[in-house]
C-alpha cells in the first residue's frame, strides 16, 4: 500500500538545479517532505524542505540525509557534458562511482525507490531508426552518455537487494527547457535562443539549423519525475520527451511567430559531435507511468520570451 504522501521524505540530489528546483516545488505541492542535497539551496522556501550543503559524494552526509527517505532521486551530476569529455577519468570517478556508493547507501537505508535522471539524448549515440525507443541500441559518442549509461546499468544491479528491497527507475529525459534554465552554462537551445532573441543578442549556431530534437518542457519532466516515484515498473528505463522532431530553425521560425521579427542569426561550421537528429519515443512513459508531454513547444517558447523580456524603465 502506497504511503500517504505528508508521511513521505524525498531526497533530491542536485535539487538547487534547473531540474531540481521544478522537482522540489512539485513533491512539496503534492504534500512530501523534501532534502536538498546540494551546495546550492535553491529559490524555494518552504518548512518542509531543509537544504543539506554539500554533495553526494560525501558519504557521511549523504547517510544522514537518507535516514527515513522513502525515495531518492538522483539529478545530481559532478560533471556538464563539455567538462566531462574533457575529463573522462574524472567523470567517471565522481559520476559512475559516487552513483554507486548513492546506491550501497541507499540499500543501506532501506530506501524503497530510488529514481535517476538519465539523458536520452546521449546514451543512444546515432540513431537507427526514429523515433528512439528504449530497445534502441546504446552507442553514446561521448563521456557524458558513457557515464549515464553505466549509471543506468548500475541501477539494474542494485534493483530488488536490501532487506527491504530497492525497486530503481531509469528516466532518459529528452531536451528540458523552461524558466530558471541557467544560459550561462550553454545548455539547452530553447532557452538560450528565447534568452538572446528577448535581450537583442545575436543567436550562434553550428551547422544550417537542421540538426533536431526532442524538446520537453520543465513542468513535463518534473511531473514524470513524481509519477515515476510510484510506478509499478521497476528495473528499466523509460523515455521522456515529447515525442516529436523540432529542428533549430523550427525554433527560430517560433520566435518570430511571437515577436513578430526574426533574431538575429549567426551560422558557424557544424561540430562532429553533434548527432543529426534525436527524438525519443516515449509511449513506454504513457504505458507505465501513465504520463505523456502536455505543454506545446510554441507556448513555452512564448512563456521564456515573456520571462526574458527586459524591465520597463
């Protein structure tokens, strides 16, 4: 039987992030105690969420934030996916490494789920076919969907030990975008594109703007992340995006639908590393996690240019 959730702490590593921040908001609306384990506190206060400073690669703190916890979900990444394949060694030291000792610690505390926030748009590498299912060969093209991957499988072992035994789910995310995204770390296309057409800035892109992919809202993510919780499904993995191709010159056209104007573009020459085209079939997220993408791109599109729009003097 399901605990209600005011009696349920999550734990949420990396909860201070993009992806975190919409997460926290979300378990506390649905009435769970949550932890934040971070160096970054976040945005939200609320009395029951307590921000625990530091990482989970520190054991001693991470036991005691998981004392009680009956789901972790693991956002947390030591590494962004530049860094990592300028740093493999280290990736996978802290990522790979610090993921299993999140694990041991988890089977230790006798947490019942622990959910891991994947990439679906690197632990496939090139696709075969499209859209990309979970059945898709995994060939990632870089450190950072190496690492994922391992990640994944490490989950798979560790499904169903401990005296209470843990159940673990895998979450391949597409493309998140939305409001709070960091366009300092030049992640994620949406928001930077939205970020640079508000404030008059010149928008780069490497290629002619074909490359496409799959782009999910924040609120889509975070949800599927909550659903995921309690899902029957255990010991998988499961797409979430929104099921459709959207390339980058799609995003421009959405800008100039809601400004009336074009952004200002600059095409440099394409980088190897950047597969052509990735959109991820996501009807396993429907069939086990009842879950599907709501929010149109146009709208968030429009809602990021709103947010991005400079104050009235």
């Amino acid at each position: 039987m399901t605990t209600r959730a005011h009696d349920r702490i999550a734990l949420v590593t990396g909860g201070g992030g993009f992806i975190g921040q919409s997460l926290v908001g979300r378990l506390l609306a649905g009435g769970w105690t949550v932890r934040n384990l971070d160096f970054v506190a976040g945005q939200i206060a609320d009395p029951r969420l307590t921000h625990w400073a530091g990482s989970f690669l520190q054991r001693p703190l991470l036991a005691e934030a998981m004392v009680g916890v009956d789901t972790v979900f693991h956002l947390a990444a030591t590494k962004f996916p530049r860094e990592a394949d300028r740093d493999p060694l280290v990736d996978a030291q802290e990522n790979i490494i610090g993921t299993v000792m999140m694990l041991d610690q988890a089977v230790e505390a006798e947490v019942r789920r622990v959910v891991f926030a994947s990439s679906g748009g690197t632990v496939y590498g090139r696709p075969e076919r499209l859209p990309v299912d979970e059945d898709h060969p995994t060939r990632p093209m870089s450190a950072y969907g190496v690492s994922k991957l391992a990640c994944e499988q490490y989950l798979r072992l560790y499904d169903g030990r401990g005296a209470r035994p843990l159940s673990t789910l895998s979450l391949r995310l597409a493309n998140p975008y939305g409001p709070r995204q960091n366009i300092d770390k030049a992640h994620g296309a949406v928001t930077t594109f939205c970020h640079h057409a508000a404030q008059g800035r010149p928008i780069t892109i490497w290629g002619d703007g074909s490359v496409e992919r799959d782009f999910v809202h924040i609120d889509d993510v975070s949800r599927a992340l909550v659903m995921a919780a309690d899902a029957d499904a255990h010991g998988t993995q499961v797409n979430i995006g929104a099921g459709r191709g959207t390339t980058l010159n799609d995003i421009l056209d959405m800008i100039e639908r809601v400004r009336g104007a074009r952004p200002e573009v600059t095409f440099e020459a394409s980088r190897g590393f950047d597969v052509p085209r990735n959109v991820l079939d996501s009807r396993r997220a429907e069939a086990l996690l009842d879950w599907r993408a709501e929010v149109p791109l146009q709208q968030g599109v429009a809602e990021l240019l709103a947010a991005f729009a400079p104050a009235p003097e």
